[in-house]
C-alpha cells in the first residue's frame, strides 16, 4: 500500500508511530491504543502497516513490548523543523506536518536560525531516557571539537534554540547552541552521578521578578500595564535562574538599580534588581552592568 491511498486517520496514526520513534527511540501498542481510544487489533494492524511502509525503521523488543528505532531508520512523514519546534515545546507530538488541512491565519516572525531536526530528535531522546550524547559543537571561543554532554532540557530563548546539559569537558553545567551541533549520537552507558537535572542549581534555583513600566521613558504607564496584564502596575514572575537573562533581555528589562537606561526600546523595569544575585547569564541582561552600584554584584 502506498502512502497516498491511505485515510487521513490512517496517516494520523502512522505519523504518530513515526514521531514516537523519531523523537523518542521507540513507540508501544499500548502507547497507539491510548492516543487514539482504539482497540489493541486496531493498533497492531497499524504498525504492521507502518513496517510494511518502512520495513528498517524499527525492531521488537519481546522482553520490554516495544519497538525501537533502528540505525537504518529514515522518517515516514517530513517533519517541518519550525512546526515540530514549537509542537515539541507545547507537548504535541502527533506529527502531522505534512498532512495538516487547516490553514490557519497566524503569522510569526521570521526566525533566521532553525536547527537541524535530526539533532533535535537525538537531543530529546537522550533527555527522555537519561543518556550522554557525543557532539561536535563549534563554539565562538574554542572553534570545533568532540564533547560529551549530558542533556536535560531543549530551551527557546527567544532568539534561538539551546539545550541545557551537563558538560563533561568543563564539569559544569552549560547552554549549548543546537544550530552550532554538526553531529550528536548517543551514547549508551548510565550517566553519572552529578549529571542530572537535579544537580543544576541554576536550572533548579526560581527567582521572582517584579517588572513594572519604566519610571523615566514611560510618559502613559497604563499602556504597559495593559501590554503585560499587570496587577497593581506590577507583573510578577518567577524564572530559572538560568533563564532569567535571556528573558530579560528579550523583552528589553532595564536591570540597572536606578532604572538607568534610556531609550523608547526600554519599556520595562526590573524593581527589585537584588533578586539577580548569583544567577548566570546575567552580562546579556540590559544594565547590568550598572547593578554594582549598591554593592550586590
């Protein structure tokens, strides 16, 4: 049978299976049954008709009842990179890209860096089953060379897409590029002890934010207000220490203690700048480097 005579629910079913096997290594009957409230010979007719489809795509696993992605797999479906992005970031995974019928009218800005989806999918599958992955990663300090990371979060920042890991070159934990990946293959040994999610503090540590319309380049602060649904003049949040830099700097925070900084650019202000103590990141967030003047940096 060929791809096109088939129904739209039966494609919706076999793109499933692919994306499973695509971005997590492996998909269960179980798992088809539960997705689409189908019987279980149901299920079993569709994956019999995903390996006649795609014969080398994926191994049973009699011991665990599941079937695996092979080194051979090559995807059903075409998995558009900026529509399985933003699919893997909001829990979707039915992977209907190429079949969507609905065109809907919302557009996005355009993004000038998109990053290769086949790395996105080793990525994801070592962040789900806890494995080391090996990159070539070409850095602006060092240039290209292998390293050995330990992903556990795929992050937008905003501006582009990193994955937080453990590094095992600097023993740290560290934001990687994923467009700056030119290979990544996982590895199969357990990860060690200090390597998980758990143990980055930066990741782990909240940090509240108190955002409130700029004092000096603000001339009607009710339009802020409005803009961020604040309540009494305040939006308040609570970021990832790793994170709170790149938030503050997509939406242009002035993070100096005396609100600083000028410019119509500069809406916002951070209030309570103190709160900023210890966190990463930090050079990237708008004045702070005037944050020294009361003595916390």
């Amino acid at each position: 049978m060929d791809w096109k005579d088939l129904s739209f629910s039966q494609k919706q079913r076999l793109a499933y299976i692919d994306f499973k096997l695509l971005f997590v290594g492996y998909v269960t009957r179980a798992e088809v049954v539960n997705y689409f409230s189908q019987g279980l010979s149901s299920a079993s007719r569709d994956i019999t008709l995903y390996k006649e489809l795609c014969p080398s795509n994926m191994e049973y696993d009699s011991r665990d009842k599941c079937y695996y992605q092979t080194a051979q797999f090559k995807p059903l479906v075409e998995h558009d990179a900026k529509k399985t992005l933003a699919k893997l970031a909001n829990q979707i995974s039915d992977g209907l890209d190429a079949i969507a019928d609905i065109d809907f009218p919302v557009e996005a800005p355009s993004q000038l860096n998109v990053p290769d989806i086949f790395i996105v999918a080793r990525l994801v599958q070592a962040t789900i089953n806890k494995k080391a992955v090996s990159i070539i990663y070409t850095s602006l300090s060092s240039g290209s060379g292998a390293r050995e990371i330990v992903p556990h979060s795929i992050v937008d920042n905003g501006l582009r897409w990193h994955v937080r890991a453990f590094d095992r070159k600097s023993s740290s934990f560290r934001d990687f590029v994923i467009t700056r990946i030119s290979k990544a293959s996982i590895l199969e040994a357990e990860v060690n002890h200090g390597e998980d999610k758990l143990d980055d503090h930066q990741w782990m540590r909240m940090m509240p934010l108190r955002l409130v319309p700029h004092p000096y380049n603000i001339r009607h602060p009710k339009a802020i207000e409005l803009d961020y649904s604040m309540t009494n003049g305040m939006l308040e949040l609570n970021v990832r220490a790793a994170m709170a830099g790149y938030l503050l700097r997509r939406w242009n925070v002035d993070c100096s203690n005396k609100a600083l900084l000028r410019g119509e650019e500069y809406q916002l202000w951070l209030e309570n700048t103190p709160t900023l103590y210890g966190a990463q990141n930090l050079e990237i967030a708008p004045g702070y480097h005037f944050a020294d003047e009361n003595g916390w940096k």
